[in-house]
C-alpha cells in the first residue's frame, strides 16, 4: 500500500491592500497588465470575505463568478478548502456564504454591479 500524504502546514497570509493576487503577482506586473483595486459593498460578511477569501486570491476572483444562491457559493467554498487549503473557520463559513449570497446572488448582482465603484487605482 501506498503511503498517505504528507500533510504540510499552511499557512495563510493577510490580504494585500491592491487586488493584485498572486498570479497578477507572478506574472502580471511583469507584463505590463493594467492595476485595479477592487471594493466590495458594505455589509455583514464583507470583512470575513475579505480576511478569508482575498488571503489567497485577488478580489475580481470573486466578482468573476456566476451569480449563485447559498448552495453555489457553498460549493465554491467547499472547493477553496478541499482543493486549494482555504483555512476558514466553520462560524466564517456561514458569514462568507451569506455575504456572497446577499451581493452576488441572482436575486442581488444586478444592484450590487450597479452600485459597485471600484476603489482608486494605485499610482
């Protein structure tokens, strides 16, 4: 029989003021690709999002997904965990799900695209 994996620890880091990511990061700044900063609406959930989601990736992550109800962004979160490591909390589970629910649900995403400015480009 095989071995089992070796589990490394991980470990996540705070997320970046820019909403560079970490493949903009590797490879787009290089590039030349054009820099934005992204602002996500207020409201309950918004810094578990934050804290938890753009600790991994850049926030446009999040804005290029389909509009989901609670079970998608369920499974969007399920997946982050399973596949890529995410850390979250059970309690911050409830609270990202919610949010991205209540502001990229296909009963919110039109609202939420036509209130959603994004936040100053850096120089």
């Amino acid at each position: 029989a095989a071995p089992p994996p070796v589990q490394l620890p991980l470990r996540q880091v705070a997320p970046s003021v820019l909403d560079d990511g970490p493949v903009y990061a590797a490879a787009g700044a290089e590039a030349g690709w054009p820099r934005r900063a992204v602002a996500l609406p207020e409201g309950a959930g918004r810094e578990a999002v934050l804290g938890h989601c753009a600790a991994c990736h850049g926030l446009t992550y999040v804005l290029a997904q389909p509009p989901l109800e609670a079970a998608g962004w369920t499974a969007v979160v399920a997946k982050m965990q399973r596949v890529h490591g995410a850390l979250l909390p059970e309690a911050a589970q409830a609270e990202v799900v919610a949010y991205l629910r209540d502001h990229f649900g296909p009963a919110s995403i039109a609202a939420t695209w036509s209130a959603l400015e994004p936040a100053p480009a850096p120089p």
